[in-house]
C-alpha cells in the first residue's frame, strides 16, 4: 500500500535534511540522494495525476495544504546539486537538470502570481559595475533575511517550533505539511497559508542566486581546456633522484658550480649510511669545550659586549653630569672628594689648547 502523499513528502523531506550535512563523496550520502530523488519523481507524478496545480486556475483556487507541493521543484533542484560529480562530463548534465527545475520551480511562481513586483524587480536588475553588484547583494540579502524573520514570527504566533539541532529549509517545509491528529481551523488555515506564501517567496530568492551560481558554474565549464590525457606513474626506478639510472649522466655541478642535474648528498646504500654514521663524533672529532652562555660570559668580562642604550640609557645622567651631582652633595667626604675631581677636571679642560687646521679659522 502507497504512502499518502502527505507522509511521503515528508519522509523525503527527513532524508534531505539527513543528508544536508553529511558529506558528498560518502556512498552512504548519495544512497539517500538518490532514494530522495526517486521518491521525488514518485510525488511530481502524483502531483500531475492528482490535478494539483492548473494553468487555468488562479492562487485563490489551490487549497492551503497543495500549496505547499509547488515547492516540490526546488527541493528535487537542492537535492540535484547534492549529487557527486567528479568528471566535468557528468558535473555539466547535473548542473543543466537543477537549473531546468528552478526555472520550473520559479515560473510556477510567476504563473500563480505569487511573486510580487518588488520581487521581480529587485532579482531582475544587471548592475554594470563591481559597486552596484555589491549593494544588490546587500539589498537580495536583507530581503532573504526579512522574509526569514517573518516566516518565525508567524509560526510563533502559531506556536510552533522547529525541531532542535534542524534549522535547513527542508524541515522548515516539513514543519508546515498537514498532521493526520491535528485538525484546524480556519484561523489556523489563514496563518499556514500565509506562512506558506512567505516560504515560496523565500524559496524564489534562493533560487535566482542559485541559478545565478549555476551560470557562472557552467561558463566556466564550456570555456575551459579539455583535461590533460592521463599518464601513468613512471617505474620506481625512473623517478628516485639517486636511481642507478640517473648516476652516470655527466658532470653534477658545471665549472661555475651550477647544479646541472638532481643529486643525493649521501648514498641511498644502507650499508654505506651506517659507515658513515659510524664515524660521526669520532675520537678525532673536537667537541665545544663550553656552552654559549659562558662563552658570552666570557666575552662580557673582557669588556667586548656593548651594554647599555634604549629609553634608559637615555635618561641617565652623563659622567659629567654625575660628577656635578656628587661634589653638590655638601658635609660629606666623598663629596670633597668629587668636587676637587670636577674642579681638576674643569683646569684641565680649560689648559687644554685648542688647534684650529690651518684655513679653518673663525673669521
């Protein structure tokens, strides 16, 4: 017996936001790819069989709860791009299908009239420069956003919340699909199809940004250069750079001492590179005879280290200075003392004479 299309679409909707975080390269996640896709096209035919959606029919004439299955495009689109793809010849066809359903996804849109003039106005610019890309960006942004805000407003009025850890767009959808024990009212019917509406606007945003990824995704692709012709590894012995094959081809290093081809310091024998481990730190070997702390101990007592400089060097007195200082300091012995070396010092500089190159002198 056939699920209902109700419980379907949800356990579709489970499996998506099971695999949206799941890496695409497991074989686990692109077996629940592919059981979503497949029950996907089960619900797009029931949907086509059912008689949901009608070109002859207007937004007024679909019910509340088949509203939601419009949305059934963009999900197979999301689901498509969770597809793995290693080849450009298979990532192209993939890339074709998920923008053939967002296209789709977003016509259905425009055909209920669904989509509002600032919608379409504000995804249907072509700014010419890199700014006015930017503040479309910003603008298509802040829409995304306020329609978010909005859709959780309206779901709090409902009090109801999403499932903790799950914050994806599928159990977003899923949150909104009919509960067989719960029956509303028509109060409740005019908040659901409220929030159904903000969510296929939201949807129709995220849809022009993907397809406008999809675009540049496939440029890219049609214009690139076809992929190299594989070659396989070459044998072990033609690429070590110490191979028996490389040893005899001429000279290492040319006369100017230019490598001229790849060369091993050591020898690749194990038997050669145990001898020559052997007469590391030999009896012959002389080893350092003091750390470099003392050495530089050293050094400093024979007064060849340089000390003093910076701020604080700066600040301090000179020697001149500091003998002022301590022939100021009055009663003491040892300020007679640095008075009569300032006042020698002071004699002698004013004995001294002073020669003046001839030529130099002060006119």
């Amino acid at each position: 017996m056939s699920l209902p299309l109700s419980q379907l679409y949800s356990r579709v909707l489970t499996a998506a936001s099971d695999a949206y975080d799941l890496p695409t390269i497991e074989d686990t996640t692109q077996e629940l790819i592919q059981a979503c896709l497949a029950d996907l096209t089960k619900i797009q035919q029931r949907v086509s069989d059912f008689a949901l959606f009608s070109s002859n029919e207007t937004l007024e004439d679909i019910s509340t709860h088949d509203l939601l299955y419009l949305s059934v495009p963009y999900v197979c689109a999301e689901v498509q791009g969770r597809v793995r793809t290693t080849e450009r010849e298979e990532r192209l066809p993939s890339l074709v299908l998920a923008q053939s359903l967002y296209q789709s996804y977003i016509s259905s849109l425009e055909t209920y009239g669904i989509i509002t003039e600032a919608d379409t106005k504000l995804f249907g610019q072509l700014p010419a420069s890199a700014a006015s890309r930017r503040e479309l960006k910003i603008k298509q942004y802040q829409h995304e956003k306020d329609l978010r805000t909005r859709i959780d407003v309206i779901r709090k009025r409902r009090h109801q919340q999403v499932e903790t850890g799950k914050t994806d767009d599928f159990t977003l959808i899923r949150s909104l699909l009919p509960s067989p024990d719960h029956e509303e009212d028509d109060e409740d019917d005019e908040v659901l199809r409220e929030t159904t509406l903000l969510l296929l606007r939201l949807f129709h945003a995220l849809s022009q940004a993907q397809l406008k990824s999809i675009s540049d995704e496939l440029e890219l692709l049609r214009t690139a250069p076809p992929p190299l012709p594989y070659s396989p590894r070459p044998a072990d012995d033609d690429w070590k750079l110490d191979s028996s094959a490389r040893q005899n081809q001429g000279p290492i290093l040319s006369p100017t001492g230019k490598p001229l081809r790849p060369f091993t310091i050591l020898p690749s024998g194990t038997a050669d590179r145990a001898r020559l481990q052997s007469q590391v730190f030999g009896p012959g070997h002389i080893l350092p005879s003091m750390t470099i702390e003392e050495y530089l101990e050293v050094e400093r007592q024979r007064g060849n280290i340089l000390t003093g400089g910076g701020p604080a060097s700066e600040a301090a007195p000179t020697s001149s200075e500091q003998l002022a200082l301590d022939a100021e300091m009055d009663g003491t012995l040892q300020s007679e003392e640095k008075a009569e070396q300032k006042r020698l010092k002071d004699e002698k500089w004013a004995n001294t004479p002073m020669t003046i190159p001839r030529g130099q002198e002060t006119l």
